[in-house]
C-alpha cells in the first residue's frame, strides 16, 4: 500500500501500488535482494493514467466476486 493519488484520495487514506509496465522485470528479478533500489517503485499511480467509475452495490459484498463487480453503475440503471 502507498499513500493515495489526487483520484483516489476522495475516497480513501491510501491505496495499492500499480507498478507501470517499465518497473515489472525489476520488481520480478528473483535475484534482487537490495530493497532500496526497489522501494522508489512503491509510488501512488499517477491519476492521469487512472479513471473513477461510480459501480452499483454489487461491488460491496465480498461474496462478489465477478467481473459485474467492475461495470459502471449507469449500466444497472444507477446504485442498488
């Protein structure tokens, strides 16, 4: 978890860490063993790359788990 960018920070105090494309053969070497070359990679998401979505109730059961939980709330006639 890292700290939340401007898009998530409505919504909570912190959030996962996206790695960008670029840092993942770096992240996934097996033989990196020094955490400090490796920790600059833990940096909230740049928001420009994201985008916020409103989904319906669906996606606050933890039994849910499938992809109706990713669709815009628009697409079930709003929340419920």
């Amino acid at each position: 978890m890292t700290e939340p960018n401007h898009l998530v920070r409505p919504f909570h105090d912190r959030m996962p860490v996206i790695l960008p494309r670029a840092a993942w053969e770096e992240w996934l070497d097996p033989d990196m063993k020094d955490a400090d070359k490796v920790t600059p990679l833990l940096q909230p998401y740049p928001a420009e790359e994201m985008e916020a979505l409103q989904v319906s109730d669906h996606a606050n059961n933890a039994r849910n788990d499938d992809p109706q939980c990713l669709e815009p709330a628009s697409m079930f006639g709003g929340l419920g």
